[in-house]
C-alpha cells in the first residue's frame, strides 16, 4: 500500500481511461486498508483509485510498478481480523508490486509490510476488470507514449518468475503444452521400443527353450512339445523384413519371399501342404509381432516365390481363392487323395472332407472342385448341399 | 415288362448338370438314351416339358431327386440336336419325341410291306397302324403324324407315294 502516491485523478495528455468500476475497496496486503469504499480506474499508464464520497482522497499507481496480479476467486480468500467484519467475502485481484522508488510522491502510508495489495469487487465487475488490465500490461502503453511527467518506475530486476497473461501467456502455454504433448508422446514411444527389445529377448528365449526341448526329447510328453512349439510358432521373427531396413519395391518384396519361405515351410508341412493366403496372412503378422505386413505386400512377396526358385507356390484356384502351397505338392496327388476319400466314403460334402483331412473347407471344396474339373468326381447338387460323388459316367 | 431304370437312375449326381464338360457329355447321352427309351416303353410320342418333370424319368422319387426344369430343357435340345425331337411351339413347352426317327420307321414298314407282299399296292394309313394285319409289328398304334412322317421319308427314297383320298389318306408302295 506504500506504492500509492496521492493524485490529482485528472489523467495525464496522452493518458486514456480504459475501464472504472464502483465499489471496489482496497486491501493492504491482507488487511483491509483504512480507506472506504470507491471507484478503481484503470488507464494506460495508471491504477487510480478514488473515494466515492470525497473526491479530493485519490490515489494512483503506475501500471510499471505491478509485478503480477492474478484473480481470487470469491469466498476463499484468507479472513484476517480486519476483514472479519465483512461477512461476505468478495471476488479479488491481487496485485503484486515492485518496492516504491526512492523519488516517490507522499501516498497515504508511508510503509507497509506488504508488497501488494488487493482490489476488492463489492459490486463485481472484476472479470472485465480483470480482463482489460491484463491487456494492458501486455500492451504497455505506458511505454510508448511516456506522458509528460517522468513517470518513476521501478528498474529492479524481475525477481523471481514472472507470470505470463494476455495473448503471450495464452502462446506460451499452447506451447507449453505443445512440449508437454511431445515429451508425453516421446516417452509412449520409448515403452514401445523397450518392448521391442524385450520381445526380441523373449524370440531368444523360446528359441534357446526350443532347442533344449529338442535335446531333452523324450523327457517331455509328446502332448506338451506340440503345445510348446505352437507357442513359439507364433513367436516369431527376430529381424523381419520391412521397408525401413529394405527399402521399398522389388528388392523389398523379394527378400520378404525369402523369409517368408523360411517361416512358412514347417507350417505348410503341418497342414498337408497347402494354406490359405488369410491364415498365411494371419500367421505371418502374429510371428512379426509389430513389423505388421501389409495384405499387398504379402500377396506380392508371394508373387515372387516362382521366380526366386523357393520350394513355396502362390497358387490362384478359378474361383479366385488364393493359397500358398509347397512345390513338392502335387496336384495329382491331392487329387487322388480326394478321390480316394470320396469312394471310400461313397460321397463327401466339402465340410466332411474339410473334417476328414483336418483343413479349412475353403480348401477341401478347392481340391473337391479340382478333382471335378479334372473329371474324376461328379456333383450331386441338392437341397441337402453340394455332394460329391466319384464320377462313374 | 416293367421299365429297367439304368444304373445312373439311382446315382444322385445323375440329376444335377454336370459342369465339367467331358463328365457333362456322358450324362446327357445317359439321359437321353434314358428319355427314348422310356419313350419307347410307353409309347409316347409328345412331351410338356413341365408334365415330363413330374413324370419317373425326370423324378426319382426313391432317392428324391429330381432334374431341374432348365437341365431337362438341355437335355431335350440335346435330343433335338440328334434328331429325336421337336418343339411343337416356340416357347419349348412341348415336343415330339421320336425315339425312332421317321427313316427307321419307314424302313420298318418297308420291311415289312415288302415281306407282305405288297408292294405295288395301294393301303389306307388307318391300315398301316390299326390294321388287324399289322398287329405284333412295332408301328402297330403309331401316331399318324409319325407315320405319315415316316412315309413322307420314304416318299423321298421313292419307295412310296402318298395319295390323298376322300376320306383320308393311303400310300403307295413301290
């Protein structure tokens, strides 16, 4: 309250009023100060403060002399003994200032033990008040057009953290919180790449796991070994092949072929040699964990097993099924074997073939179809579904 | 004499269209020796295509398969290829069915003229078919369109001649 020098209230030449607002009444520091009710004004250079009743009792403050203000909410400021009286208690602006100049006009105290003071809104009006003094002092009028008379100033050092408001403040935070999102984000992906890493270790562990199963065969129920090895069946690939490490295109697809000719020849065993494109699709991804294939990409890799002479075949039956077969898998064969199943049984549906040969009936109704096309089987096309019967025209 | 059904008449897949293309040609020539065969047996010589698809040939009750319309249409245009029928409207509902074409017919009856004597001489077509004489020979109770058909072949041979008479037709033979 020591920062206040008795005025004159008339406004300096290239001083301009901004906002005044009634009823305010002023706390020095905590207490209530020993001045009545008035009105506050606020100009582009001044805080002024005059009594409602006498107006000759005015005060003012240059706005260079505030440090930082922030809001007070109603009803949660501090009750001190003197303000006691009130029974309400009203919104507030704190207001924190430099210590007074050496050079200051007499105000009406001539110490204080507090270094800012408080505007108490009896009437309200503190949002807007609020609202145009912080535009104010980011603005800083006050500094453009210095009214006639030297306005003293505090020089001191900023101390200690200064308080951003008005559109500065409002950037500072967005970017505040900008960085906040990017470190957040940065360390998400950090989790990840750990993961990575720890998946990497646990491929090795299965894998080591895997070999001693392979040593200590025998001791293992042969139940609990196909189990296992399901398990790391879909384990996977410790270094897939993806864009980043071979580039895009060709080369890409090619050496993605090769691997996948690795991976896929023990499960296309397990399976009478041949699978469909989906559960190939399926498999693969599960084994590459988060290096996820595209659809595109396999089908082209697939595309390429021909041409690297791998052991794998892209296979595209006429009703536009795809699946990736072994080479050694003969047609013939699989068509005999149709055949066969079909006249031991006297006629099989795809579901019965699929149950019988352990596959996909997508499949069973290819090879079913295939042996049809080759004349070895008719169709007994009924209310009950399509059977299949070996052809006996 | 009850009808012999062909094996393939209890063979499900006998009553579905065959796709494949060798497999399908097997079928239709085992359906249309089927056709004319139980033509013969009951001497039948028109067909309603939607008659005929109730009709045992088409529908076999006992393993409960039945040809569908659009397959027993193929295998009457596969019949009408080889010369064993013909629609009698354009819509294709109904047929002759000619399980012997009229060649054979006439050759039939040739025979037998030639055996009776009678060549050179001058029968009514009501003789032909329903004549106590022709009795026992397979065109005895032949439709007349099929037998003037069968005539008309062998007009073209120029082993008759049909003459129109006041009260119906007669034939020739030479």
């Amino acid at each position: 309250m020591d920062r206040f020098s008795w005025s004159n209230g008339l406004l300096e030449i290239n001083e301009t009023l901004v906002i005044q607002q009634r009823g305010v009444k002023l706390y020095d520091g905590d207490d209530k100060a020993k001045l009545d009710v008035g009105v506050a004004l606020l100009s582009t250079h001044r805080l002024i403060w005059r009594d409602l009743k006498n107006h000759e009792c005015c005060i003012a403050i240059p706005l260079s002399q505030i440090i930082f203000f922030e809001e007070q909410a109603a009803g949660i400021g501090k009750r001190s003994v003197s303000a006691s009286t009130s029974l309400t208690l009203d919104a507030k602006i704190v207001i924190h200032l430099h210590p007074a100049p050496a050079n200051k006009e007499p105000g009406p105290y001539q110490q204080s033990k507090f270094s800012y003071i408080k505007l108490s809104f009896k009437e309200h009006g503190q949002i807007e008040f609020f609202r145009r003094l912080t535009e104010e002092m980011t603005q800083k009028r006050w500094e453009n057009t210095p009214v006639s008379q030297p306005i003293p100033t505090a020089t001191g050092a900023q101390a200690g953290r200064t308080r951003a408001v008005g559109i500065v403040g409002i950037e500072r935070k967005i970017e505040e919180r900008r960085k906040e999102t990017d470190k957040n984000i940065s360390e998400a992906f950090e989790d990840l790449s750990k993961l990575m890493v720890k998946a990497k270790e646990m491929v090795e562990l299965s894998r080591s796991i895997a070999n001693k199963i392979k040593d200590k065969q025998g001791d293992i129920t042969e139940d609990e070994t196909i189990r296992f090895k399901s398990y790391l069946l879909s384990m996977g690939i410790a270094n897939p092949v993806t864009r980043e490490t071979h580039g895009s295109g060709t080369h890409y697809h090619m050496q993605l072929a090769k691997q996948l000719g690795d991976m896929l020849q023990a499960p296309l065993e397990e399976r009478g040699g041949m699978m469909a494109l989906t559960e190939v699709y399926c498999l693969v991804n599960r084994a590459r964990g988060m290096e996820l294939l595209s659809p595109e990409d396999l089908v082209n890799a697939c595309k390429m097993f021909e041409s690297l002479k791998l052991p794998l075949r892209l296979r595209v039956f006429d009703s536009g099924v795809m699946v990736v077969q072994l080479q050694s898998h003969s047609e013939e064969e699989m068509i005999a074997s149709a055949l066969d199943n079909v006249s031991e049984k006297g006629s099989l549906t795809a579901e019965e073939f699929a149950k019988l040969l352990g596959l996909s009936v997508l499949l069973s109704k290819e090879r079913l179809l295939l042996a049809e096309k080759m004349g070895h089987l008719c169709r007994d096309d009924s209310v009950e579904g399509l059977r299949f019967y070996p052809n006996l025209f | 004499m009850s009808f012999e059904w062909p094996w393939q008449y209890n063979f499900p897949p006998f009553f579905t269209l065959q796709p494949n293309v060798d497999t399908r040609q097997k079928q239709l020539a085992a359906w249309c020796s089927l056709a004319l065969s139980y033509c013969r047996h009951h001497k039948l010589y028109t067909l309603d295509v939607m008659e005929a698809q109730e009709s045992p040939v088409f529908n076999n009750k006992k393993i409960e398969r039945k040809l569908s319309l659009e397959a027993i249409q193929v295998v009457f245009e596969e019949l009408r290829k080889k010369g064993n029928l013909e629609w009698l409207d354009k819509n294709k509902s109904r047929c002759l069915v000619m399980w012997r074409r009229p060649e054979e017919w006439g050759k039939l009856i040739y025979q037998w003229v030639s055996k009776n004597g009678m060549v050179n001489t001058v029968c009514t077509l009501y003789e032909l078919s329903n004549g106590d004489d022709t009795e026992g020979e397979e065109f005895h109770g032949l439709e007349e369109w099929m037998l003037l058909r069968s005539l008309q072949a062998l007009q073209t041979e120029g082993k008759a001649e049909i003459i129109t008479m006041d009260d119906g037709k007669g034939v020739k033979f030479f």
